[in-house]
C-alpha cells in the first residue's frame, strides 16, 4: 500500500482543480475492485456500511465506524475519505475527541454534518454546528496529519431544503475551516452553481445517487468531487434481492445468469 502522508497529499491535490469522482464502497472487496476500475480516491459510505454489517444508517457505534475506515484506509492504494457522520457525538468537545480518534486510522478525508436525526429539529443550531466544525478542525490541526475536512448541511435530504440557508452554513463552515462543501439532495443545476459560486475557491463535493447530471455537466458546473453516497451498495443489494426474492417466490434461478463469474471475482481480489 501507498504511504499513507503521501496518500493525504495526493488526496488534496485532487481537490486543487478539475473535477473527479470519489465513489464510495461499502467493504474492503468493493474497495479494491473500485481502485482496479481506476478510480483515484474513494469515500466510506456510512448507510452502505451499516447495511453491510445488519444495520440501519446512523446506527453503527464508533468503535465499529473507527475499524472500518481503519480496514479500507490500509487496505487500498488510494486515498480513503471516512463519512465521519455527524462526528458521533452532540457537544463540540466529544467531536474534538471522536475526530482525534479518526485521525489515527489512515484516512485522507473526513466529514463532518450538521444533521441532528431529530425530525422536529433535523438540524443544529448555527452556532452549534459552527462549534462542532471548529472542534473538528483544531483536532484534525492538532493531529499534523494533513486530513482534509469536509463540512456538510443537510438541509436537502432531512426536509429543510433551502438553498439560502444552505449556503448560509456551507459559507460558513468554509470560514470555520472545512477544506471542502458539501450539501447532499442538491439537484438542481442552478443551485448547484449558486453553491459553487458562494463557496468558491474552495471545493464542493456533489452527490449523484441517480442520473440526473453527468460527469460533464458537473464539471461544467464548476463541481470539484462527485460522490455516490450509497448507490453502489443499493445497486448491489438491487441484484442481491432480486435474484434471492426469484428463488424464494418462483422456485426459478434465471437471474443468477446475470452474475459475474467466480473467475472474474477471484482476479479481482487478487493482491492490490
């Protein structure tokens, strides 16, 4: 494997200019088959993750959180950037804390949202996600080790969609020290160019779950990082249960005819 400063500092210069695809795998395998496909960084998935291990997303506890990014971060040649969720914890010290931990695992990347899983109040208080990013950001100063904090609001996926106050809070996580923006569920072109025309020159991140834009088009956008979220496990548990829902149902196996062989598989997992 890379040497993990020169991973980190390979991992900022992607974000210098241009525009690339960070995708995310959900184990160790779909890791290395994702850098055998070429890709130049990936990104933790924390709902592909949870699914990966019988868990619902926002419900796997940071010890667990902590082995994986460990696994993946010394398990690829590529830069890793951890979904650090919402640092796993409420009050700015205890992210101080958790991010400090997160340091320490091998990853090039962390983020950090503003996201409370409270319906009623879905996400914190300005002042408080301020603090939180600041918390993050000191501690990643403080562990020298380089990692690249993204700040996110998420606004547009837990039923507050609005832009102003999106960018409100990306600009402002820029000014608290988040080295990338990111506000997932944003889909319009023009919000998307409004987020990059605010934060700018610092990068945004842009989620693509399904096809409404392409590389091209975000690139044209000015987007600097596109990540899947966790697509690539949906798709992957796509097939899964639509070929074990056949068997169970039908008694028929017609789509197991669809799988790659075990041939393919094994040269895939072969040493990295």
């Amino acid at each position: 494997m890379a040497d993990l400063t020169e991973q980190r500092q390979v991992f900022r210069r992607l974000h210098d200019s241009g525009c690339f695809v960070i995708p995310n795998p959900w184990d160790l395998g779909s890791a290395r088959a994702l850098v055998r496909l070429g890709f130049k960084a990936l990104a933790t998935t924390s709902s592909g993750f949870a699914w990966s291990i019988g868990r619902r997303d926002n419900r796997v506890p940071l010890e667990t959180a902590l082995a994986h990014f460990r696994s993946l971060a010394h398990g690829v040649s590529v830069p890793v950037s951890g979904d650090f969720e919402g640092g796993f914890a409420i009050e700015p010290e205890t992210v101080h804390a958790n991010v400090a931990l997160a340091a320490r695992t091998g990853v090039a990347g962390l983020s950090i949202e503003d996201s409370t899983y409270d319906a009623a109040h879905p996400l914190f208080d300005l002042t408080l996600a301020l603090e939180r990013i600041r918390a993050a950001r000191r501690a990643l100063d403080e562990s020298g080790t380089g990692i690249l904090l993204t700040g996110r609001s998420e606004g547009f996926i837990v039923g507050r969609p609005d832009l102003r106050e999106t960018i409100r809070r990306l600009t402002a996580y820029a000014e608290a020290g988040a080295d990338c923006l990111y506000a997932p569920g944003v889909r319009d072109t023009s919000d998307i160019q409004a987020i990059v025309n605010a934060v700018g020159p610092k990068p945004v991140n842009l989620l693509v779950s399904s096809d409404f834009i392409s590389f091209a088009e975000a690139a044209r956008l000015g987007v600097r990082r596109i990540s899947v979220g966790g697509a690539l496990a949906r798709t992957a548990w796509t097939g899964f249960l639509q070929a074990a829902t056949e068997i169970a149902t039908q008694g028929t196996f017609t789509n197991l005819a669809r799988a790659v062989t075990g041939m393919e598989m094994n040269t895939s997992f072969d040493e990295p």
